[in-house]
C-alpha cells in the first residue's frame, strides 16, 4: 500500500531544482491512474455500505448458518484467486513463523466475531447503530495507538477522543444501555487492524490466511446443520443457495477493489473515502429501513460526526506538513551536488541542519494518525 503514495510523494518534487522551478509534477497517466483509484475506492466502500440490503435476501437462513456460508465461501473464491494470480509464496513463510500464525488466528477469532455481529445486527434491525461501529472505529484505532503502542496525541486527536466518549455517554442515555452493537463492531476491528499491521501480508492473502482457519470450523457446522434438517441451503430452493454462495463474492470484489485504489490514489483521498460505507449504511437505516432516530440519538451521532471532523482536517493538515517537507528535503538533496565541496567543509552548521532536517521527514507520522488517513488495507474486509 506504501508503493502508490510513496511515487505520488516523488511526482510531486520532479523537477524542482534549486530556483525552486517546476513544481509538482503530474503526467496525464498519473491523472487517468488516479482518476480510476477514485472509482475503485468508492466502489469498495460503496460495496461495503450497502451490504445491509445484501444480508436480509439471505433470510430465513439465521445469522450463524449466514456467518459459516460467508466464511466457507469467501475461502473458496479467495482461494481460486489466488491459483489463478500464481501467488502462493507467501505461505511458505507463513507456516515458518509461529508468532505469525498465532497472529493470524487472532486476527479470524476477531472477524469472526466482527461479522457475525454485524450480520445479526443488520438482520435484528439494528442497520443505525451498526453504522456508528464503523463511524468510531479511526477514533477506536486512536486509542489502540494509546493504549497498546504507547503513542502520543496531538492536541487535536485528544480533543476528538474527548468529543467520541461524550457522543457514547449521550447515546447510551438515548438507548437506555451502553450502544453495544457499535462498541463490539468498532473494537474488534480496530484491534483486527492492528493486528493485522503485525501480520503484514496483503488483503487476499490475509482473507485466505484468516478463512482457512475458519473454513472447517464453518464447514462443520454447515453439515450438522444438514444433519438436523435445519439448513436453508438445501431447503429453500437454488436461489436461495446461490445468495449464500455469492456471499464469497461479495466479501472478496471490494477487498479487490480497495487494493485498486490504495496504490493509485493518496492516502488522505483513501483516509476519507472510508467514511462511504457508514454513511451509506446510517442512510440505509434512517431512509429505508426507517429505524427510529430521536434527538437525543441525532445530538450523540452528531457530536461523532464533529470528532471525525476535526480528525479529518488535522491528518489533511499532516499529511500536507509532511509532503512539503518531503519536497523541501528533495530539493535541498537535488541541489546539494552543485554546491563547491569546500563549502560544505566550511559549514558543518549548514550540513548538521540539513541531515536534522531529513531525520525530521524520514520519521513516520504515529500510526494512530495514520488509522484516520490510512485505513489498514487487510483490514476492510470486516464489513
């Protein structure tokens, strides 16, 4: 996912020189390119945010037989697009390294968990709150950084935290309990997307790494099931089993989709695409659905909806701080060889700036920054 941005970064400083002429640089290629990532990534996170009109045509099949089909069939599609693409050397070292593996079942324990609420949720008619996992989740994974990698916040991140808990404390008194369904969506996919970054495999290698340990799990249950009589896959006709078939497809076309658009597109345009899918999914539920929306619900998505404001204009203001100083330091790179090598002799003062200056570009942004411009491109398949 770094390929894309990192070339972007690159475009942008070709051909300044010295004077400072040329400035960002962009081929109509690289416009096309980016022109199609966008499509790409709203077609992803479009996909994802109307999946809750997708999981109500699977009933009467229960939440659980939806949950196993998904999982058995997302591992058969993956796992014929993998043959097809010939990439399955990454296997090979996977099975080498037991911590990863270890990883790896954690990260499927947590979409499992993940998915099998959401589809629970989405067929109980709870569409609304479900959306409200997916809105805190970048403010979930800001905590994660806190908590579990020790981050430091800028003031700004702080006071969208601050705001998010509120917007919880005045939605619990609206629903009368803690809004459990969004908690539970927000934290195991934020803790999946943190441990997938220690995995570090890409998305359809990671969904096939993750559903092969659910697949005979799964595929148990299905075929007992089929033993009690209680599954719909073989008793409500071929339609109907086709709809739980194609529940692999459509888990594995997005997660196609997004890595499209995360190596043609910056990952601030990324960062704010993944609010489709909520948006979509809260529409869905207040439009179509016509799940009930009183003040008090309005006033705690609305304090949810500032939070990711501020979150939003203060990763932008970032990751623009970080591309001019990237541009500053290329240029002072690119003049650096026509400067007589005496001068930089006599001005060890000047040398210690500039190499202060590269450390200060070369060093990452916090990762709790990058939950909010960068989503974790294995991690989208959890909707």
């Amino acid at each position: 996912m770094t390929a894309g941005p990192s070339r972007r970064y690159l475009r942008g400083t070709r051909g300044a020189g010295p004077a400072g002429a040329g400035g960002p640089v962009e081929t109509e290629h690289d416009q096309r390119a980016e022109r199609a990532g966008l499509l790409y990534g709203i077609a992803a996170y479009g996909i994802w945010g109307l999946f809750p009109l997708y999981w109500p045509l699977l009933e009467p099949a229960g939440a659980a037989e939806i949950l196993a089909h998904r999982m058995v069939w997302s591992f058969v599609v993956v796992g014929l697009a993998l043959l097809a693409l010939r990439r399955w050397s990454w296997v090979r070292d996977l099975v080498r390294t037991p911590r990863r593996l270890g990883l790896v079942a954690l990260a499927a324990g947590l979409i499992t968990v993940n998915w099998g609420v959401y589809i629970w949720a989405v067929n109980a008619g709870h569409v609304v709150e479900s959306s409200l996992g997916y809105f805190i989740n970048p403010l979930v994974s800001i905590a994660l950084g806190v908590l579990v990698l020790k981050e430091r916040l800028r003031p700004a991140q702080w006071t969208a935290v601050g705001i998010a808990v509120l917007a919880v404390v005045v939605l619990a008194v609206g629903y009368g309990r803690l809004p459990w369904i969004s908690l539970v969506l927000a934290c195991t996919f934020g803790t999946y997307g943190l441990v997938k970054k220690k995995v570090n495999i890409g998305g359809l290698e990671s969904l096939a790494a993750e559903t092969a340990v659910q697949f005979l799990p799964a595929l148990g249950y299905l075929l007992w099931l089929g033993t009690q009589g209680r599954s719909t896959f073989t008793s409500d006709g071929a339609g109907h089993a086709a709809l739980l078939a194609a529940t692999g497809v459509i888990t594995a076309v997005p997660l196609v989709c997004f890595g499209a658009a995360a190596i043609r597109v910056p990952l601030s345009t990324l960062g704010l695409l993944q609010y489709l899918a909520p948006v979509f999914q809260f529409l869905l539920g207040v439009l179509y659905f016509h799940e009930a929306m009183p003040p008090e619900r309005w006033v705690g998505f609305s304090l949810v909806w500032l939070a990711l404001t501020i979150l939003s204009w203060d990763g932008l203001r970032t990751a623009r701080r970080s591309r001019e100083a990237l541009a500053a330091a290329a240029a002072a790179a690119a003049a650096a060889p026509a400067e007589p090598a005496s001068a930089s002799a006599s001005e060890p003062a000047s040398s210690s700036a500039s190499a202060s200056a590269s450390v200060a570009v070369a060093e990452p942004a916090p990762s709790a920054t990058a939950s909010v411009v960068e989503p974790a491109p294995s991690a989208q398949p959890g909707r």
